[in-house]
C-alpha cells in the first residue's frame, strides 16, 4: 500500500510517509 501511494503522490507521499514514520518512532521511543 504504501509503496503505491508513494509513486502516485511522487515525492509528497514519501514527506508524508517519513512524517507518520517519525511520529510513531517517537510515541516507542516515548
């Protein structure tokens, strides 16, 4: 799912995607 909403949304999708990443990162890390 997320690879194919990466290549439509381009570089947006992976801003967005590395977004989510952090935030959940940071709640384990928290």
């Amino acid at each position: 799912m997320t690879g194919k909403t990466s290549r439509n949304k381009g570089a947006r999708g992976e801003r967005e995607f590395a977004e989510m990443l952090s935030n959940e990162i940071g709640q384990v890390v928290k």
